[in-house]
C-alpha cells in the first residue's frame, strides 16, 4: 500500500536505575501519569515502567527499563542523547518557578531555533528537555517536543529520513563545537521533530542508566507497519519481523549511524488490559508470565506511587 511521512514519534525507551527515584522524578516532579506498570517481556524479573498524558496517546510515552544495579552510561555517537517535552508558552515561566520552588536543578533558558529550553537532569544523570512551544496546549507538559541523535556522519541518517520517513530539514545552528541540524515531519503535533547532533567531543558511547536505548515512531495500523516493513527491507535495512508488544506492535532496524529505530503502531493502546481511569494502577503482566505472576511479584522491588504535581 502506498504510504505516506511518518507522523512521529510514538515512545522513547531508557535505562534507568531504582524505579522508586524514576517514578518519583516523571510522575512527580514532571506530572506525567504511569500509564502501564508491567515487565521486561524478554526479562520478566524487570519492570517495564510507562510513562504519558491521561489517555496514554502516541507522542507522549516515555518508558524505562529499571536495573536496580545498572551502571551509568554515557550518551555518545550512535545513541540517542536527550529527550525533550513541549511546553505551552504561556506555562513556560511558571515551569520555571515550580522548578526553582521543588530545588530541581537545571540549566537556562537557552534559545534554540528561536525557542527557549530548559535542560535538567532525572537521577540517573539522564538530560530532559522542556522546550517552550506555542503549538503546545495546557498547563502541563503536552507530549514530546524532540528527540536528539548524536551521530558521527549526520548525512546517512538524514537521508533516511528525509528519503525514506518524508522529514523535511527545518533548520541548522552551531554552538561551541557542537553542530545541530532539524528535522520536522509535515504536520507538525507531538514529537515531530528530530535533531541531530555532531559533535568534536572524543566521547565514546556506553549503555547503562541514563541513556536512551531506543526511539519509536508510529505507524498508523498494522497495514502501514507492513507497508514501513516492506520499504525499509527493499531499501536493504536489515528489519525484524512484527513483534507483538501488547500494547502495540513493533518492528526494529539500527539507522546508518547505529542508533536503534522501532516503529510502532498506534493500536491497540494502553487500555487493552485496563481502562483507561485504572490504567498504571495494577502490575499487568502478558499472558504467557501470568502463571509465574506470584514469583514474578516477589523478584520486584515495591513501588510506591507518587501522587502527580501539577505545574
């Protein structure tokens, strides 16, 4: 079938350490809701932990993989190295003040293609983004902005998405050695834009807590999935088969510069196991681990929620 751009981004999944810091930081000091507490499906013995807004949409899910005794990573070429949230403008002075008033530390505003952005840091060092947008709606934080590569040769990774995912170079600037190129796909909404970044640091990137293991994009349904599937085979990327995810499925591939793409599909959603005012509420486990559910709840760490702030 013919398919047209992608229109986003769907989740970010990272590393992270304790889950009790990590949901205390996104659901409490960023307000988001813990859409989905379930596992690792490869590793049971791991929460799966999923952050969005109250429905749960596409463009706003942020999940994590907690290792207790994870490492710290560091972002570098070939990674993901940041991720960023839109701010409405009429809310970004007051996320400035609940900031300040939680003694969260961070670091601006700093203009970027002519919006200011705050950068602050979860515990596990891992960089966050507010980024000031006036197609951002509300108080609160309204979904992805961006998502930040840092890549040795920016130009193979640009031609796939602009050849391939129907992205449009929007913008260039250079700042203290660092260059950065953006991306948009055509119809703006949450999480469609991308940046990439090249940088001069000798850095050498190493997974563990606090980096970015992959970025999701969103495929409409399962006939655009297998159309995305069928492009990005003939175009030689080495492509997994569809893997069912529960909540949505999923193929995968490393882009030219190594950093790992999925795409997504939209349905089924977050309510599949759960309504939608339940949602994050209970420990959902996929059908073939519900016969270990027991053993499973032993080998998890308690969690205790956090009631959501709003800003």
């Amino acid at each position: 079938m013919p398919i047209g751009a992608i229109p986003g981004l769907h989740h970010v999944t990272a590393i992270c350490g304790a889950p009790q810091a990590n949901l205390d930081f996104y659901s409490g000091c960023l307000g988001q809701r813990l859409v989905k507490k379930t596992v690792n499906f490869d590793a049971p013995d791991t929460y799966h932990l999923y952050y969005g807004d109250e429905a749960g949409a596409p463009g706003t899910i942020m999940t994590f993989f907690p290792f207790v005794d994870a490492g710290p990573g560091r972002a570098g070429p070939g990674m993901a190295s940041a991720v960023a949230y839109a701010v409405p403008e009429v809310a970004f002075e007051g996320w400035m003040e609940k900031l300040a008033l939680d003694a969260v530390d961070f670091d601006g505003p700093v203009e970027r293609f002519g919006q200011r952005v705050l950068v602050l840091s979860d515990p596990d060092r891992a960089p966050v983004e507010l980024v000031e947008s006036d197609a951002a709606a509300g108080e609160g934080l309204d979904g992805f902005h961006s998502v930040t590569l840092w890549e040795r040769d920016p130009d193979r990774t640009a031609r796939l998405l602009v050849d391939h995912f129907g992205y449009a170079e929007t913008g260039r600037e250079a700042d203290g050695g660092v260059e950065r190129l953006r991306f948009a796909t055509p119809g703006g909404g949450r999480g469609s834009t991308l940046d990439i970044i090249r940088s001069d640091a000798p850095t050498i990137a190493r997974s563990g807590a606090g980096t970015i293991h992959h970025v999701a994009f969103r495929a409409e349904n399962d006939e655009v999935q297998r159309a995305w599937h069928e492009r990005l085979a003939t175009a030689g990327f080495d492509v997994t088969p569809v893997i069912d995810r529960q909540y949505f499925n999923a193929i995968y591939f490393r882009e030219p510069g190594g950093v790992l793409f999925e795409i997504a599909t939209d349905p089924p959603g977050f309510a599949t196991d759960e309504t939608q005012d339940k949602m994050g509420s209970a420990l959902m486990l996929p059908p073939k681990y519900e016969a270990a559910r027991a053993r499973i709840e032993r080998m998890l760490p308690p969690l205790e929620p956090r009631l959501r702030q709003a800003s």
